[in-house]
C-alpha cells in the first residue's frame, strides 16, 4: 500500500526497502503517477514499461542505457525514459538507488 502522505525522506524509503526484501516499493500515488524507490540486487533485471518515466538518482554511480545510449550517471542526475524503450542501469556502486517516477497514460504521452 503506497504511503498517502505528501513528504518522503530518502533514509527512511531506502530503509523501508531494504526491510521489504524486494528491489522496488511504491511509496506514493495520486491519478497517474506513482512514485517508488527502485534498488536492484547487482544486476538490473528491468524490461520496457507501458508508461513514460522519470528516474533521480537517489544515490550510487554507474552507467545508464537507454534507447541505443549510455550515460554515466550520479545523486541528483535526471533520466527520462519514454514507454516501451529497453533500458537498464548498468555496472553499479552498491549503494545505487533511484526514485522512479511513473506517469501517464498506458502506451505514453505524446
């Protein structure tokens, strides 16, 4: 069940999510967007999704691949991903974590 309120501390998501055991918890959702905190277990196992996204990197370094095109990426960077495109985080310090933002319709804006 997402958290309804309209603050979240990265310490406390990160904690949460390692407490889960999974990879990726929901932590906020209002209409179209929902908003999680994504961590993967030395490989990222993602395959294209149905709607467009946004990730922040929370915290880590490595390299991002998207569409035909690497990135390296650090805290604070921006990465826009439209749905249906192959992406992957790729080669990943171990306390890499982003917030992925989810939004719009299924199939993507235009």
């Amino acid at each position: 069940m997402p958290n309804t309120n309209n603050h979240l501390a990265l310490k406390l998501t990160q904690e949460k999510l390692i407490a889960s055991g999974k990879e990726f918890v929901e932590f906020f959702s209002h209409g179209s967007l929902v908003f999680e905190l994504y961590k993967p277990d030395e490989v990222d196992k993602q395959t294209p999704h149905t709607r467009d996204e946004v990730y922040i990197i929370a915290s880590g370094n490595g390299r991002f691949f998207s569409a035909g095109t690497f990135v390296d990426f650090a805290p604070g960077n921006f990465l826009f991903v439209p749905a249906g495109a192959e992406h992957r985080f790729l080669d990943f310090t171990e306390d890499f974590s982003t917030w992925v933002i989810f939004y719009g319709p299924e199939g993507g804006e235009r």
